[in-house]
C-alpha cells in the first residue's frame, strides 16, 4: 500500500508505503530528473521527491513545467490521485504516477477568463508615469539568455538602479543577479509589462501591447539568417504577412549583427526608415572574453576532452529535433564528448539525447557559453554559425537534407555551399572523416571571408555599445 501527499514547506512529493524499503525511487521528466531519499523499511517507508534541483552547477531551482514519471521500486502509483496544489514555487498535480507540474500562477488568472480580466486591466490602466525600468524577455521565457542578457549585465554595471524584470515561464529559469523573475500571465507580467520605460525582447512580443506614451521597444532579434523570414518566406500568407508588419511597428529599434543581417531583416520585416543599430551582437561578447574551462567544469568535461558541439536548426515539419546522427557512434568514432544542443522550439516538445559521451544541453541557459567551451561545431543552417565563426574554430555542415530544406521549407539568402567556411557533408561517415581530418587549410579563405563580412563588429564590447546608446537616447535613465 503506498500513500501520496505534497510537502508545501519543501515543496516536495512525500510517498510512503508498509513493507521492505524500496531501493530507488525517482522523477523523471523529458528535461530534468530527482532522485529521492528513501528513510524507514521493514514496516514502512518514506520516498521524499523534491520539486527543485541544481542543473549544470546552477543554483538550485523548481523543477521545468511538464510531465514527470514517478518510479518507486516495487510499488504501485497508478490508483493515487492529488489535486493540483500550489506549493509557492511550482504547482502540482499526481494522476497514475504522472506528475505534473506547472507555473505557480494562481488558479483565478489560469483561465481564459482570468487572462482577459488581466489583459483588459492592461489595456485600459492610466498613461501613469513609467518606471526606471527594463522588460526583458529571451525565447518567450524559455531561458534568460542571449542577447537580452547580455544587455542585462551591461545595464546593471552602468546604471545599478534600473529595476530589471524578467519574463519567465516558470520560476525553473534563472535569472541574473539583482533581476526579478515574473511569471508569464501573472498580474506583475501585465503590470510590468505596462509600466517599465523598455522592454528588450528577441522575438515577437506574445498577447496584446499597448504602448505607453515614453515606453520603448528594442528588437534585438537572435541571429543573421541564412533561412528566409517572415515577408522573403515562399508562400508566406497573407495574414501572417499583416501580423509579420504588425509585429514590427511596435519594434523602436532593431540590432543587427552586421551589415548584410540589417538589410534582410529590415526588408524581411517591412521596417522602411526606423533605425537598425548594427553593432554586433552582445551575445558573443563572450565569445571574445569568456573562459571555456570554467563552463566545461559546470558540464563535468575534463580540459582534456575534444567536444563537439551539434546544434541543428528545427524543421517547419517536425516538432523535434532532427535525427539524421547516430549520436553516440559518432562521439565513439571521433573519440569527442558531444553536446546536443536542440533549437528552442525544440525544448518543450522533444527528450534530451542519452549516450556514452553524448550530453544534451537544450535546457542549458545561453548557447553562448556552449559555443565558448566547444572545440568545433556541426550544424546545418542554423544562424548559429555566424557566432560561432567568431571563434576562429573549425565548422562543419552536416546537411543531408539541403535540398528539400531550401527548395520547399524556408529557402536561403545565399548559396551555403558557395560560401560555407567549412565541409558540407551528407552521411555521417562523410562527417566523421571531416572531423578525424580536422584540415582546416581549403577552408582558411573562405573562413577569412565570411568573419570580415558577418562578424566585424564582434570585439566583445556590443554590450558596451548598445548601453552606451540606450543611456544616451534615454531609454532608460542613469
């Protein structure tokens, strides 16, 4: 007999049953996983789960929204039902040994009806004067990463008192130092959202926006495309073409990695005269001053590793990351440690990869610090090899499917294989040769080439830069 009930001091999942004490018992879900402490045995025991834990040597918080399988050896979940309970930083609910767990938003905003409530208290609240404050938003609250947080950083050491508030989907996304995390659809997400003087996203603003009379957007987009977007797109529709304009006159500013990303996106988006900041991108500043030893260290790769880093763009036909790679043989046959890292489209729907020497990193925070403690990266047509190349390190194109990706999904601005700083490769024998290879002598022109025209502003102080200009423009105030 086992009995289930939730710790709304720990928080934690409390399971008990009579008999011999179980030897393991764990939660596990498609991002995260915890083990628990098992006391007692004999006549009873005790499985206490908790619903937080530390990721990659990171601070120890709730656990991901999502679904996690409850297993305790020998024991039997599937007649145990707990309603939903909001434990302060997660909600809860046990239904035939799933766990589900989500945002800890109240249950009278977790509704349509309690979301219109708060988006019509948005919409019509005063014009009162704006707060000395920041919205920063980064893949729709998936993370706090990217572009917005390197301007975070920049933006804390220059001017300390601008409140900074984060836009996350569940208090499982760590924040920097000093921010404020707000729950997507809670009365301080509206509220913040209506009253700081910027807002810093990089990508579309979700739900309803009404400016307010001072409030400025900064569009820092996430990367130089090679894949058409928005209005270049092959059979674009027309609504989304409305929404696509739409979207961007709520932008003030847009920031450009380089010259050749300005003129797509502001054609792409329809922007006419509103100002492009091309100042590279304050994401790869760390990329020019970072230390990959101390990231290795948080992922457990000892200095000595060859790493690889795979990070694939998504597909507009699968929700998942592709599986064109046997993963594992290709960290056995290239004697690498492989860092899977999914886009993040990719994170919600998909699995980590499990594998000798295989690590998947879609969850890991900043892509950025991915590329800093990589040896070499494969992708296919992601934007990530525009950053990457500032690295100076070796890039290989693993792109079987090249011909129906820029024939019928997305289509490219330029010809990949005309330009490509490294192989571009079909099979996965064809990769592992590259990689054992590791030539990088017919590329070094081309690699020349494409770091003058895409990564000429990438000196490590784009952070510094685009600050410099908020402060001056008076986005926000010293």
């Amino acid at each position: 007999m086992t009995e289930a009930r939730f710790d709304a001091a720990a928080p934690a999942l409390v399971v008990t049953g009579t008999g011999a004490r179980p030897a393991r018992a764990r939660l596990d879900g498609p991002r995260a996983g915890v083990d628990a402490r098992v006391t007692g045995g004999g006549r009873t025991w005790r499985a206490v789960f908790p619903l937080q834990a530390s990721r990659w040597s990171g601070p120890v918080l709730p656990l991901p929204t999502g679904e996690y399988r409850v297993h305790i050896d020998g024991a039997d979940l599937a007649s145990v039902r707990l309603p939903d309970t909001l434990l302060g930083t997660v909600r809860a609910a046990l239904d035939d040994g799933i766990l589900r767990i989500a945002a800890p938003l109240d249950s009278a905003y977790d509704s349509w009806e309690g979301q219109a409530a708060l988006e019509r208290r948005y919409a019509n609240r005063p014009s009162d004067r704006l707060e000395n404050a920041v919205f920063f938003e980064s893949f729709y609250g998936r993370n706090a990463s990217d572009n917005p947080y390197a301007i975070d950083r920049e933006l804390a050491r220059r001017a300390p008192q601008t409140a900074r508030y984060w836009s996350v989907v569940d208090l499982s996304v760590a924040v920097p130092d000093g921010a404020i995390p707000i729950i997507e659809g809670s009365p301080e997400w509206w509220r913040a959202r209506g009253t700081a003087r910027l807002l810093v996203v990089n990508d579309w603003l979700r739900r309803r926006f009404e400016r307010r009379r001072g409030q400025r957007v900064v569009q820092t987009w996430h990367g130089t495309p090679l894949k058409r977007l928005a209005l270049h797109r092959p059979g674009f529709a027309p609504r989304r073409a409305v929404a696509a304009i739409r979207e961007a006159r709520r932008w003030d500013v847009l920031l450009a990695q380089n010259p050749y990303a300005a003129g797509v996106l502001g054609g792409a988006y329809a922007l006419g005269r509103r100002p492009i900041w091309v100042e590279g991108y304050p994401r790869n500043d760390v990329l020019v001053t970072g230390d990959g030893a101390q990231v290795r260290a948080r992922l457990g790769i000892a200095a000595h590793e060859r790493v690889l880093l795979y990070a694939p763009t998504w597909r507009d036909d699968r929700e998942q990351i592709v599986d064109f790679l046997d993963l594992e043989a290709l960290a056995a046959d290239t004697g690498t440690v492989v860092l899977v890292r999914g886009h993040s489209r990719t994170l919600l729907p998909g699995r980590d990869a499990v594998g000798a020497r295989v690590r998947d990193v879609t969850a890991f925070p900043d892509t950025a610090l991915l590329m800093l403690a990589a040896d070499a990266l494969i992708t296919d047509y992601s934007s990530v090899m525009f950053d990457f190349s500032v690295t100076g390190r070796p890039i290989y194109f693993h792109v079987p499917d090249m011909a129906h990706y820029r024939g019928e999904l997305r289509g490219f601005y330029f010809d990949l294989a005309a330009r490509a700083p490294g192989p571009l490769v079909r099979t996965q024998s064809e990769l592992v040769a590259a990689v054992l290879a590791d030539d990088p002598a017919p590329y070094a022109e081309r690699y020349a080439a494409w770091r003058e025209r895409f990564n000429a502003r990438e000196d490590g102080h784009a952070a510094e830069r685009v600050v410099a200009r908020l402060l001056d423009q008076g986005f926000v105030e010293l």
